[in-house]
C-alpha cells in the first residue's frame, strides 16, 4: 500500500491509499477519486514531506507543539480514522448500486422503488439535480472504492 497526499484545484488537500502508483494513475483517470470536501474529481498529487526514520544513534526530536488549538497532525489523522470508521460501519448497512445511484434514488422518492440505504457514484451535476427534486441525498465524507475495485 502507498499514501499519497491530494489536491483538489480548491486547495483542499487529503490523503487516500492505494495498492501502488499505477492504481491511483488508473483511479485518477476514471474519475473515481473525488475530493472528500467539495467533490471534485480534477486531483493531483500534494507535495508531501518523506518519512525518513533517523539513524539509530540520534536522538528524535520532539515534533512542534501547535499553536492554540490548532489541530496536530497525529489528531487530524485520528480524527479521519474515527470518521473512516463509522463510515465503514453505515456502509455494511447500504448496498452498493454504482452508477445507477441518481436513478435509483430517484425511484425510491417517487415510490416506483421500496426505500432502501443505497450508495453509489453520481456527477456533481445528477446530484445537484437530485436536491433540486427535492431528493435526500448527501455525499459521503471520504472517498469509497467501489466494490469491483477492491483487489
């Protein structure tokens, strides 16, 4: 697995993993891999600092302490695991219907379809339109791989 640090043209930056380079090059190119705030799916790579263990005869210096309350590192992390999580947890509950989410949202608010936790993939343009219909959806919080994905 290898963490990549992203970007949206927004300058929202995030961190998604992958099982190598080539999966996100794959994944970038279809589109799949959307902003976790604004939903956008024009991402680049952040720049990124290396993680380089120190020698072992050298003491590791402590790591700044935050100004305030600013949120470290280690507690923004920490935070996204928690989300992660309970997003996982929702998910084993929702069945995963892909591309065919803006339809079968829409058959479910117009009674054509018995109401069901679904999730899927639609283009920020079906989903404006879904709310305009006055549909109840809203975006996940962090990405998902879709299930014919996963390796």
């Amino acid at each position: 697995m290898i963490v990549f640090d992203l970007r949206c043209p927004a300058n929202h930056v995030f961190e998604a993993w992958f099982g190598n380079s080539a999966a996100y090059a794959d994944q970038r190119e279809r589109g799949l891999i959307a902003c976790p705030v604004c939903g956008d799916t024009a991402i680049e790579k952040a720049l990124m600092a290396p993680n380089i263990a120190a020698k072992g005869n050298r003491a590791v210096e402590a790591a700044p302490k935050p100004i305030g309350d600013a949120p470290t590192p280690e507690g923004i992390k920490a935070a996204i695991a928690t989300i992660a999580a309970a997003q996982a947890k929702l998910l084993e509950k929702s069945a995963w219907v892909g591309r065919s989410f803006p339809d079968r949202a829409r058959a479910m608010h117009l009674g054509e379809e018995a109401a069901a936790p679904i999730h899927g993939q639609a283009t920020p343009a079906e989903a404006r339109a879904l709310v305009d219909e006055g549909v109840a959806i809203a975006p996940l919080p962090l990405p998902v791989v879709p299930p014919t994905s996963r390796h």
